[in-house]
C-alpha cells in the first residue's frame, strides 16, 4: 500500500520567480454574472444603489437589465480563480497591488472570461515582482475591464 501524502494532492511543483517570464498566461474560469453573484455582492460590498439591483430603475436609464458594480467586475479577477497560484504554490508571498478600468457595461447574465498575462518581472534579491496585465472580456469578445495586478514571488532557495 502507498503511503497518503498530501503534498501529492498539488497542482504540480512550485514555479519560482525565474520560472516566470514575460508573455506568460495564466486563465481564470468564466463566470456568467447570474442574480445570485449581484445579492452576493450587494451583500459583501453594501452597496445597495438601485441601479444594480432594481431592473425598472436600470431600463429607466437605459440599460438593458441589472448593471454590475465595477468591483463587482474587478473581483473576477481574482487569481485564486484560476491556475496561478496553484502553478507558484509556495512562491508566493503575497498581493501586493491592483489597478482597474471599466470599459463597457457589464450586465446581469453576462459571462466574463478573466485572462492574467505577465507583462514584466523585476528582480530582488530574495524576491521578485511578477506584473500583471488583467483582462475581462464578455461573451461577444468585447472588453470590458481591464488593469493590472502585482505579486511578490520568493526566488528559487539556493
């Protein structure tokens, strides 16, 4: 009988900061924005304006149905999301930054398709900086957000 491990139960061995490189992509899985995700976020953020959550208010004003909260949008983002930091394991120590834009409307139904692309690496001496370019794109290929994320990755130990 094999002996039970749970360092088997990984993505695959930890990616150092060397290990990435500019042009790198890492996915995050798509996700349609369903009424479920607009009272969840109206429930962590607060926020209780009525052009995300009352649809008469919203086609009073032109839109088609309910309009997502940019952060709402930003949050799809999120890394934890998708592959990256199941591909860094234990290089990651944390992150540090985020930048958004919100190009277009997003709607209640939309699907996003959140894409992390490394655009530059700054080396330290223990530690690096990966850059990253954050792209939203809805279901008809258009963008709608995008910005940029930073993470502090450890270098490979010696």
């Amino acid at each position: 009988m094999t002996e039970f491990k749970p360092a088997d139960h990984r993505f695959g061995p930890t990616h150092w900061f060397e290990d990435i490189k500019v042009g790198d992509k890492f996915y995050i899985n798509s996700r349609t924005q369903t009424e479920a995700l607009f009272a969840a976020f109206q429930l962590a953020s607060g926020d209780n304006h009525p052009i995300h959550y009352d649809r008469e208010y919203c086609r009073a004003r032109g839109h088609r149905d309910l309009l997502a909260h940019g952060l709402q949008v930003a949050v799809q983002g999120a890394a934890g999301g998708g592959i990256f930091p199941h591909v860094i394991g234990d290089a990651l120590i944390g992150f540090l930054e985020q930048s958004s834009r919100f190009l277009k409307p997003v709607y209640c139904g939309d699907t996003l398709y959140p894409m992390l692309e490394v655009s530059e690496v700054k080396p330290g001496r223990t530690t690096g900086v990966v850059v990253m370019k954050l792209t939203i794109h809805n279901q008809k290929g258009e963008l709608v957000s995008d910005g940029e994320h930073k993470y502090l990755l450890k270098r490979r130990p010696a």
